[in-house]
C-alpha cells in the first residue's frame, strides 16, 4: 500500500486516479477469471456463480481464487463455484 501525504490539488488527482487504476484493475481481473472458469466449464457462469468471484475485491481474494480455479476442472470447479450458497 502507498502511503500518500497530500499536498494540494495535484496529490488529491494522483490519489483519485490511482484508486480509479485499481477498481479497473479489480474489474478486469475478475473478468479474466469468470473468463476462465467458463472455458472450463464450457458454458456461461450463473450469476451466483459470478458473485462469488465479484464480489471479491482485494487483490489477496482475488489471486487465490485465480490460483484455486487453475487447479480445479467439471464437478470440483462447480462445487468451488457453489461453496458460499446456502444449503
């Protein structure tokens, strides 16, 4: 984490912009694993199966479960998918 001590306006656009890098960033990776997932499973994810990876944010969540899918095909791949839901 960059610690920041702000001086003025410029600073306040450096902090704004960066924020902004890192939610497009967060967006475009969890893309790339919903991606990844439906070329395992050949089909399109349901949407709660797509929450599950969305609504991870942190960069630490989001590699793992990166890490996780690469490991997992069919049934197991499903069953990760589904491990949040309620029985």
């Amino acid at each position: 984490m960059h610690v920041i001590i702000l001086h003025g306006l410029h600073s306040i656009d450096i902090v704004i912009r960066e924020k902004m890098d890192n939610e497009q960033l967060v967006i475009k990776w969890q893309n790339k694993i919903i991606d990844e997932c439906q070329n395992r499973l050949n089909r399109d994810l349901t949407k709660d199966e797509k929450l599950f990876i969305t609504s991870r944010t942190g960069f630490i969540a989001l590699e793992s479960i990166e890490d996780t899918i690469k490991t997992l095909d069919g049934q197991e791949l499903f069953n990760y998918l589904k491990s949040e839901e309620k029985q």
